[in-house]
C-alpha cells in the first residue's frame, strides 16, 4: 500500500514539474513492479501458510485411523484369545489334583495360546494381522470346544479369495468371543455361503438370545464390512443369536 501511494505521488509530481515521462514513468514502473512482487510474496506466503496446515490436519486424521485400527485390530484379536486362555487356565486348575498329567497338557496349551496372542499383537501394530478364513475355523473349533459348546462348520473356507476371508475371519472371531461368553449355548453352527450376489458368513447358536446390545467389538466389525463393501445383521431371540456377515464377491486384499 505504501509503494503503491508513493507510485501515485510520483506520477502526480511528475506531472506537475511538467517532466519528460521518461523520468518520472520508470519511477512508477519501479514502484508498481516492486508492489505487486510484495503482493505477490504474501499471496505465495498465505498459500504456505494454508498448505501447511492442511498438511498438518491429515497428518493428524492419518494418526487418528492408525490408531482407531490398532484399536480394532487389537480388540478383535485378543477378545476370543484371552477368553480360550482363562478358560483352559481354570479348566487346568480344577484339574490338577485329580489328573496332573491333562492338567500340563491345558497349561501347554495356554502357554502356545499366550505365544500366539503375542505374535498377534505385533503383527497388528505393523499394520499386518494375517488372518485367515479357514485357520480362524478352526481356532473357532478349539475355542468352542475349550468352553463346551459342540461346533457344526458347514462351507468350504477354501473357496474363499484372501480379501474377503481376512474381513470374514474378523468377524468370525467377533462372533465366536460373544458365543463364548455371553450365550449360554451347548451348539454353535459356521455356515459359509457363496452366492450371485456375494459372500455369507453366518454364526448362530442356541443360547441365552434375547435383545442384542451391540458393544465396541461388533461397530468395529460392522465398520469393516461397510469399508468392504459389506454389511452385518445381528439378530437374537428365545432360541439363540444369529451374526450374518455379507461381502461383494471382490474384495481388495
């Protein structure tokens, strides 16, 4: 604003002493030059300052998802193992007096139980939870089987594409962690379906049912499946509760 009024007076003494334009043009040239490139900086300045900020804010949303995903990973991965480790672990000591020799066997196996929930964690924080339809089956299998409940896997796992397993394994693990320790159940029936139009996971048994309150474990799976293009109904009544998980038949690993 300065060099801009100090442009105008010159032109307007220059006029005034009746000098050749030449004299007094340059000068304004000069000032007007000088004006728009300090212009010029502050425009480039405020457009930094905006880049910089906005680069900030989605360094601060990308930690913000990390971290909702570790969350989610850690919850959905350790919920069902910690759950099969306090039981073997109870089983284990109600089994010592009278039969030491099964008892270890528990123990060993509460002990391969920890090694894999450790593994587990650190795989999750690298971003990298290897999950698998057919190996979380059958970890459902043993689970079920620690805690009672008879299991009935229809479906072949096999079939499956990895993407769509992974986003599937989670929500079996989910669904087998509240079997376990909310139902009630003495059967608990896997049911996988491949369709026109998609994918079916279906987890149902025959506990306790009743309203179905969902907790931070089954938004978090619900999340998942949205972001596959998914979703998730879960439904409960006097003779159990039903989890059915449905995916496109194309899923991004």
């Amino acid at each position: 604003m300065f060099l801009g009024a100090f442009a105008v007076a010159t032109l307007v003494a220059g006029l005034a002493l009746q000098q050749h334009p030449f004299y007094w043009g340059f000068g304004v040239f000069f000032m007007l030059m000088v004006g728009a490139s300090n212009i010029s900086r502050a425009a480039l300045e405020d457009k930094n300052r905006a880049l910089a900020h906005a680069q900030d804010e989605v360094k601060r949303m990308a930690a913000t998802a990390e971290r909702e995903r570790i969350g989610r990973d850690l919850h959905d991965l350790l919920g069902r193992t910690l759950t099969l480790i306090a039981i073997k672990a109870d089983l284990a000591v109600k089994l010592s007096p009278r039969d030491p020799v099964r008892a270890e066997t528990e123990m060993r196996e509460v002990a391969a139980a920890a090694r894999d929930a450790l593994a587990e964690v650190r795989a999750a924080v690298a971003g990298m939870t290897g999950a698998t339809l057919g190996r979380e089956i059958a970890s459902a299998q043993t689970a079920l089987a620690a805690a009672g409940i008879a299991c009935i896997v229809e479906g072949d796992a096999e079939e499956i594409e990895h993407g769509a397993g992974a986003v599937l394994a989670m929500a079996l693990r989910e669904a087998i962690t509240n079997v376990i320790r909310h139902s009630g159940a003495r059967t608990c029936r896997i049911v996988l379906t491949r369709g026109a139009n998609g994918l079916e996971l279906t987890v149902s048994d025959d506990g306790d049912g009743g309203a179905v309150r969902e907790g931070g474990g089954i938004g978090g799976v619900r999340s998942r499946l949205a972001a596959a293009g998914g979703g998730l109904s879960v439904t409960g009544d006097a003779d159990g509760t039903e989890l059915v998980a449905r995916l496109p038949l194309e899923v991004s690993a």
